[in-house]
C-alpha cells in the first residue's frame, strides 16, 4: 500500500472497527488498488471519500428470539449494515450462518458497494444476517425463526430505503416466510422490498441461477480474451449451494466438465463429470448432503470425506476453477495446486474465496483471475432486474432475462479490462473491478455532497 495518505487510513480502519479481519481484508484489497486514483483525482481525498466509505451510513444490531420446537426459548443475533445509498437503496442479500458476526456482515456489505456500482445498475450497497444455523431446523423453526427476524428488520426496510435477498443459508424458502411476515405488518403487497422471491409471487425467472451463470459468463469473456471457450475444459467448482449447482450446470451447457464439488463435510470427484439433475435433486429438492449424492451415483463417483477440492489438481489437469463456497476457502498453497495443474482461469463465484496470498500467487502464474465482486455480480444485477419487473408489474421470460444478465456480465468484465488497461495494468481484474466500481460510487457521492 504504498500511498502515505491510504495507509494511514487503513490503520484508522484497523483501530476504528478492531476484531473484524474479514473487513479488514476486504478494506484492504481495495485500498491497494487506488494509490493513483487518489492521485489523479485529489478531489476524492479533498472530500474524504475513502473515509465516508469505510464508515456504514447506519449498523442494525437488534435480539432475535424464537421458540424452538420443544418449546425452548432461543436467541439469536440480528444485524443489517446499510452501508452506501449513493447510487440507490441498499441492496445486498441476508446471510444466515453460526460463523456470522458483524465482522462478517460489514466485510460483505463493503464488497457489495463496488460489486452493485459494477453492475451500472441503481443499486446502494448493504448486508444483514444472523448467527442462526439453519441446518438441522425443522420448517416450523425456520418459519418462526424467519417471522421473528423480520418482526425488527422491517421498519428499516423499503423498496426505495433498503432491499434484502439471499445469502448462504437464505434461499427461496426463507424470502418466503420474511415477505410473508413484512407483508402482514405493513399490510402492503411491496414486491420490491424483497429480491430472490417466487416466480409465482414477483420473483424474477433466471434469478435463482443468475449468479452461478453469471460466473459463468464472466470466466467465459476472460478466456475469450485468450482465445479460448469453456468447450473441453475440466472444471472443478467448490460448494454445491445456490451459486456452485447453477456455475456446474452452466459450464456443461457450454462443453466444459465440472469433475467435482464440495460441501462442508467432503468432496464428490466424478471423473467423467458430474450428474446435474441428481445434484439438483439432492442438494435442492432434498436438501440433503453430498454424501447421498455419491452413495445414488454409485461406481462414477467417489465421495471423500473431509478432503480438500483443490488437492484434485495434483491429480489430474485442471484448466478453470470456480470457488463457489465461502469466504478464505483457497489459500496460498491451493493456488499453487492449480497454477502447477495449469489453470487458465479462476473466478469467484463466492464472496472473497480466495486469501490474499492465493490471488498473489495467481498473479504471479499469469492465472486469469475474477474478483467475487465482478465474476459474482450477477445474483444481484438479476435481483435488481427483479426490482425493475416489480416497479412495472412485470415478469419478463427466461431467455430475454439471462440475455439481460449475459450482457450485464460482459459489461462489467469490460468495465474492468478497460480500466485495468487505462492504470497501465492490463489484465488485472482486481485493479479493473475495484478501480471502476470505486470511481461510480465516488462520482455520485461528490455530487450528492456531504451527507
Ligand atoms: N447475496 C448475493 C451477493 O452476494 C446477492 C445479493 C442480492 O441479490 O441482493 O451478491
């Protein structure tokens, strides 16, 4: 971090928000990326931009108390951190995990200011979540659970104020009972208030696979720019949530072979290519665990539990990866896996999957590598698709909604080749996404002045 005056905001970031490394580190990738920016545009110091970001508009902390079902009072912890409404609402999805802290919360509010600035759609940024775990819940809890959440958080949320969606552990089903709840305060059908709902109910078609596709299409633009297609790669795609089942399903249609995934108890390595339907089946339908995914698939797979996915790669070549799970999944010495494995492209399809030292380590072996906030831009940019058929009482067909999310992709990824070029660092996705998002957010809070 070599510009005196971002440095010495970092340390303000480190001693202002102590015991949240994943802030941290999110705060600063960022920073790194914009020494000449500052630079260029002494405007944005003059005006403490990068200071004005880093401090959330507003932090919701708010008790989460449910009856289990043996009749048990519980707790949980609540938050949404609205973070930046200088391009549009607050929008970013509600995570709902044990591992979740306000830490955590603010890491991934950050990184969705510049992601929603990427999509160049009117899209603020936020996050929200709770340390509930979801697993081993019956229906009956996670509605109670839902209903209770939202009981606080409602009075914070507005279609034109602040728009939740998804996250890890918050899917169709939980959108479900939180519209429900929101819907019998307020006594309004406010369909924008909520991205990630039913096609039935004003959900948008194409958002549920909208960010596994859209990492798709952008690893698909990077190889392009090297002359290459997905057609006869070997894939590995780590998860087998929401994000991993729709990138494995979109890589088979363009003639890649994704040979293994993940979930947090093993690894499915099928050599000649995963079984999508039975994935779905398993993973979407049953809610089940990859486990009984190998056991159905018999002699074509081989499930291992507790080992690594990216160990794979000293086994047999990999040629494009896609870190679909969570948050420091990769570290250094998996990245140096893969790079001896020859991979050609990596993007993040999870929020910042990669450590530090991975994406150094990518860098360095000339490995094409998309940041969570460009290549995973897609679930949002759909959602506020979502938002727009809402605003128009619309619902738009498949074809025409991926097409929309496959153009908003190669904009983005145009985006931030060109700006990566301009600072003299061609290739460099990271520069490119920070640098682009950053600056759109930047201009818009100069105009709107100090607020
Ligand atoms: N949670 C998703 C993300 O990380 C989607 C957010 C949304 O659709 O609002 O971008």
């Amino acid at each position: 971090m070599p510009h005196a005056r971002i440095e010495s905001l970092f340390e303000d970031v480190l001693r202002r928000n102590a015991g949240e490394p994943e802030f941290h580190q999110a705060a600063r990738e960022v920073f790194e990326s914009l020494g000449q920016v500052i630079e260029k545009h002494p405007q944005y110091a003059d005006a403490s931009i990068l200071e004005r970001l880093c401090e959330p508009e507003r932090q919701i902390i708010f008790r989460v108390p449910w009856v289990d079902d043996s009749g048990h009072a519980r707790i949980n912890r609540g938050f949404r951190v609205e973070f930046n409404s200088a391009l549009g609402p607050y929008k970013g999805g509600l995570r709902f995990h044990p591992s979740v802290t306000l830490g955590t919360v603010k890491f991934l509010g950050f990184e969705q200011i510049f992601k929603n600035a990427l999509t160049g759609l009117p899209i603020g940024g936020g996050k929200g979540g709770s340390d509930f775990d979801p697993k081993g819940k019956s229906e009956l809890e996670i509605m109670r659970f839902c209903q209770s959440f939202m009981t606080e958080l409602y009075r914070h949320l507005g279609e034109y104020t602040d728009v939740p969606a998804g996250d890890i552990g918050v899917g169709g089903r939980e959108i479900g009972y939180l519209f429900g709840q929101y819907k019998r305060i307020t006594n309004r059908y406010e369909s924008g208030v909520l991205t990630g709902k039913g096609v039935g109910w004003g959900g948008s078609r194409a958002r549920t696979e909208a960010t596994g596709y859209g990492a798709v299409f952008f690893a698909e633009q990077m190889l392009a720019t090297r002359g290459e297609s997905f057609d006869g790669k070997k894939v590995l795609v780590s998860g087998s949530g929401n994000v991993a089942l729709y990138a494995i399903e979109k890589v088979h249609q363009l003639g890649g072979t994704v040979v293994a995934c993940s979930d947090s108890t093993g690894v499915v390595y099928d050599r000649d290519g995963l079984d999508f339907e039975l994935l779905q089946q398993v993973k979407e339908v049953e809610r089940g665990r990859l486990s009984v995914y190998a056991e159905r698939r018999g002699a074509a797979s081989e499930y291992r539990a507790g080992g690594s996915i990216w160990s794979i790669a000293d086994e047999t070549r990999i040629d494009v990866a896609l870190p679909s799970a969570t948050q420091n999944e990769l570290d250094e010495a998996d990245a140096q896996v893969l790079v001896k494995s020859g991979v050609v492209a990596v993007a993040e399809g999870a929020n910042m999957p990669s450590t530090p030292g991975a994406v150094r380590v990518f860098s360095q072996g000339n490995v094409l590598f998309g940041p969570g906030k460009a290549a995973n831009a897609g679930g949002v940019a759909t959602s506020a698709l979502e938002m727009q058929q809402n605003a128009s009482r619309d619902s738009w067909s498949f074809e025409y909604t991926e097409e929309r999310l496959a153009e908003i992709m190669r904009n983005i990824h145009e985006s931030c080749a060109a700006t990566a070029e301009e600072y003299g660092e061609p290739g460099n996705y990271v520069l490119g996404a920070n640098v682009s998002g950053f600056t759109r957010v930047a201009d818009a809070m100069l105009a709107l002045g100090v607020i």
